[in-house]
C-alpha cells in the first residue's frame, strides 16, 4: 500500500500514526490479547515506545524544538485545532488510556481519506474579482458593514457615496431601528384589538404630510443643470442624483431599502447561494424595450447563463441572439395572444387562455413574469389556471401589457392567482384595470373574490389602492343612514376581510359599546374626489358594456 504509506510519512510518529513494523507489531499484539498470555504492560505500540525513549534524550529534543517551532500536524495535514488531537503517549499511561488511544488511531486510519478538511474561516473574498463600476477599487459597502464589495449593488461610488459615508448612515440605521423596536414592544404590551393611533403617531404623520408637501415643486433651472451634467459624465455607470427631486423623508426611505436589498443579497453571495457571474438573466429584448431584470426565472441553463435573453412579444418564445429573433419575426405569424378576445374598448383588449389549450404560451408567460414577481412558483404546471392577458394595440399587433391567471375551480373563491404589470406599463393605470376587470368577472359569476395571498410587494400596494378606492367611492354615492359590511361586500364583489382591513387602516372602523361601527369620514372624501376631478376622463378604466363573457362551466 504504497498510497497510505507515504500519507503517514507526512505526519510525525506522536501523531497517532504507524509505520509498517508498528502495524506488524500491533497484529501480533492482538493474536497474543486473544491468548491472554501478553502482560498489560505491553500493549504498548512500538511507536510510543520510541517517542518515550527519545523523550529521555532532552538536548537532542531541544534541539528539534528550536529547529522547527511549528506545530505538529494531524492526519489531514492541518494544525490542530486543541490539544484532544494530539496523541503523546507515555509508559506510565493507564492500560485503559492507551486502550483507547490504540483504538482511536485505527479508526483514524481507516477514515483517514474521509476527514473534510476544517474551515479556517467564516467568510471568504476573492481578492481577483473586482466591482465593475469605472474607477471604483472594491473598498467598503453601500450597507455600511463589509470592507469590500464586488457587485453594482453594494457599490458606493456607483450610488454616489463614500465608504465613510456609508458606514456613518448604517450607524444611524441602526440606532433608528433599535428606538422603533423598543417602540413596538412598548405598544404590544398595551395593546388592544382595536387601538386607535397614539398623539405621539398622530404627531409624526402630520409631520410627514408636511415634509412631503414640497416634494411636487420641482428642480430648480441650476440643479436641472447638475443633473444633466452627472448623466452625460457618468451615463449608466452611476446612479442618477436623487437630491430635490422628493422628500428628504421618501429619500431616506429609498436609501434604507436599497441598504437592505444590498445586504441581503451579500448574504445570499456569503452563503453560496448566488455568485458574481451565476446563472441569472440581467435584462432582456421584449418588443422595443430593453427590461432589466428583478428576479431570478428558472429558465433552461443553456439560455439563463447568456446573461441576456431574446424574446417574441407575441408568441413569447425566448432565444439566445438578435439573429435568431430577427428571423424568428419574420415569419411568425402571431400578433396577438392565442385564445378568445373577451374585452375590447379603444385599444385594450383582454385575451382569455386556457393553459390546457395553450400550454406553451402559458408556460412562457409564467417564465417571462418570474423575472419580475418575488413569490411566484408556478411555471409549467398551467392546465388548472385561466390566463387573462391585456394588451394595446397598434398597427404592429397587440403588445402585452400585463396578466393575472385564476384557477377555474377555486374552492377559495380566489379571483387571481397571480397577476403582473410589464415594467415598461407600471405606474400608468393598468395595474388597477387589471385588478378591476378580476372584480368584474367576479360580479358576472355573482361571487365575492379575493386575490390569492402571499402578495408581492408591488401587487399588495396596488390592492391596498383599490380597495380604498373602491370604498371611497360607495361611500360618496352612498345615502343611507346605516351602512352594512355585507352590503358593501355584495355591490363591489370585494371580500369582507379585505373591506374590514381597509376600513381599519383608514380608521373609518371603531369599536362601540360592543358593535362595530362604520365611520363617514368626510375629509378622506372630499381628498379622493379631487383627485378624481383633477385626473379627469381617463382611458384607464374598465367599461362593464364592453365585456363578452360567459363564465365557463367546466375543465
């Protein structure tokens, strides 16, 4: 065994480790235990006596010692971790020491090629990656607690900080996060179903509402100026300046998100759980936009770790090169979503798919709406769900604006199971087209639906928006004198825990004298129809005429 043999070499005789005549001696020694014959005494392996005889030779020891401080090694070649794995065996030791010891080494010898090799330490840096800002040299981190960075994300110089800068606003992160942790322990212990909102929070809103009131006055003729100039020096290689453009307040609230984005993602990259350079899509072609990316999207391997991805916004097949997609448009011959046209009012239309008819198209859309939903996990298992896809349309085709599936028998009654906006859509109104036209199938079907939980982020504040909406509107139109959970509940489809929690949060719900009692809140009424008459007639709303719909009576 030539192999093992030159693996115990590595290691000294007093590491519990055997040459080729103490293995001999060591068989010999257990065919004489079995007689009983051998004294106790002299179970000692002949690697032990040799250490002990060389024990007794001090200078020659000493001189060993000066000649090589290092520590000894273990079987695996590394130093030992404490003093347990060291094996210094003496003949004054117990018969049930060297026993055990014995014992030990033998078992160490048969696992020898199995021992892991021990970590040194917790967190690694590969010293030859580099972050990919211009000018940048690696040092600090957006979050305040890492020396080195290596992505966009926890960049400084890229958000235009310092890495001083970042450490001064993590330290006042943290001391705010603990004075509202303490806050919220205080009002737990005190608190009641129904508490109604303390001076102290009634004292910081309005302090809110006024930083924000400055927030729409827009930018000034020189920092216009500045804010040019930082875009064509820097291009996309930094982050536009974000001073005057909001609050102090929203930007600060921006600044803590992207902290906490960026350390959570420096925690996934310490766990191993995603890497620079891993197998994630960073934007992809989608008609005449270029989208980046939010999420990770399990696409095939060979197509995620191109980086960028090429996709049909008709038939939402996804390719590797602009070549392909050129070609592929040339002769593809859809311009709109597959299934039945259900919807049409100017140029939106609402396209029903069945994911058992169109399974493909379904597939690729879940594919396509993973990159930008969190907690999305169905992608190819479609058969049970109905997908409602809303487009605009041109003299191209019809564009995908956004979908929501639902499944066809829901014993929930859960009227969306997913739903998206495409980026290049948000913040336009067909968010709220698509929630409302769930609702209205609801109405048709004569039930009352909910989306399916866990929302996203996004999709939560969008919902929150409606149901308010929706509220506000009953009760400016409303002119009866008592008002009725149910009711509500029957006339907008909205489910009554959705109503309840929306009251709550607008305060429009008190407890009294063991009844619950819905509050007109007047002020909150008079705000939204301003609003409704300052956006004036807007496009972005559902007309229940022009719905052709019948709900399906089977799968």
């Amino acid at each position: 065994m030539p192999r093992r043999r030159q693996r115990h070499m590595a290691g000294s005789g007093s590491d519990g480790t055997e040459d080729s005549d103490s293995s001999a001696e060591r068989e010999q020694t257990n065919s004489s235990e079995s007689d009983g014959n051998m004294p106790k005494r002299q179970r000692l392996t002949r690697a032990s006596t040799r250490l002990s005889q060389s024990s007794q030779d001090t200078p020659d020891l000493k001189r060993a010692v000066d000649h090589d401080e290092s520590p000894p090694l273990t079987p695996t070649g590394n130093a030992p971790s404490s003093e347990s794995e060291l094996d210094i065996s003496s003949p004054n030791a117990s018969h049930d020491e060297s026993q055990s010891k014995d014992q030990a080494n033998r078992d160490s010898d048969k696992d020898l090629s199995h021992r892991p090799k021990r970590r040194r330490c917790h967190e690694t840096y590969n010293f030859n990656m580099k972050c990919p800002t211009p000018g940048c040299n690696s040092l600090g981190h957006l979050t305040g607690k890492h020396e080195r960075h290596f992505a966009v994300s926890g960049c400084p110089l890229y958000h235009n900080l310092s890495a001083d800068e970042c450490k001064v606003k993590a330290v006042s992160r943290e001391k705010q996060e603990e004075e509202v942790k303490v806050q919220e322990e205080s009002n737990s212990r005190h608190a009641t179903r129904h508490q109604t909102p303390t001076s102290k929070q009634s004292r910081y809103k309005e302090q809110v509402a006024e930083i924000r009131k400055g927030r729409n006055s827009g930018l000034q003729k020189e920092q216009k100026e500045k804010h040019m100039e930082h875009r064509q020096t820097h291009s996309n290689t930094r982050e536009p300046l974000l001073e005057n453009i909001t609050s102090e307040y929203d930007l600060e609230l921006f600044r803590k998100a992207q902290a906490r984005a960026s350390e959570d993602l420096e925690k996934l990259r310490i766990q191993g759980q995603i890497t620079e350079g891993s197998n994630m899509i960073k934007t992809i072609l989608f008609g005449r936009y270029e989208l980046d990316t939010w999420y990770h999207s399990p696409y095939p391997e060979e197509y995620a770790r191109l980086g960028r991805l090429y996709v049909c916004e008709f038939c939402l097949k996804y390719m590797k090169s602009q070549t392909i997609l050129r070609r592929h448009m040339a002769k593809c011959v859809w311009k709109h979503p597959p299934g039945d046209e259900v919807y049409r009012k100017g140029a939106i239309s609402v396209f029903e798919v069945d994911g058992k008819k169109n399974k493909i198209y379904c597939q690729n859309l879940c594919l396509l709406a993973k990159l930008f939903l969190d907690h999305k996990t169905l992608y190819y298992d479609v058969e049970p769900f109905l997908f409602y896809v809303m487009t605009e349309a041109d003299n191209t085709g019809c564009h995908l604006v956004g979908y929501f599936s639902k499944e066809k028998n829901s014993f929930l009654n859960y009227n969306v199971s997913c739903i998206l906006t495409m980026p290049q859509y948000m913040r336009q109104g067909f968010g709220k087209m698509l929630i409302d036209f769930s609702y209205l199938l609801s109405k048709v079907e004569e039930k009352v639906g909910s989306p399916e939980r866990p929302l996203s982020d996004l999709g939560l504040i969008s919902y929150r928006s409606y149901w308010k909406e929706v509220l506000l509107r009953y009760m400016y139109n409303f002119q009866g004198k008592e008002i009725s959970i149910k009711e509500i509940s029957q006339e907008t489809a909205v489910n009554p825990v959705d109503i309840v929690s929306t009251l709550q949060s607008l305060q429009m719900l008190k407890y009294w004298k063991g009844k619950h009692l819905v509050l007109k809140r007047q002020d909150l009424i008079d705000e939204w129809k301003a609003k409704e008459i300052k956006r004036g007639n807007s496009n972005k709303t559902i007309d229940p005429s022009s719905l052709k719909w019948t709900p399906p009576k089977g799968t």
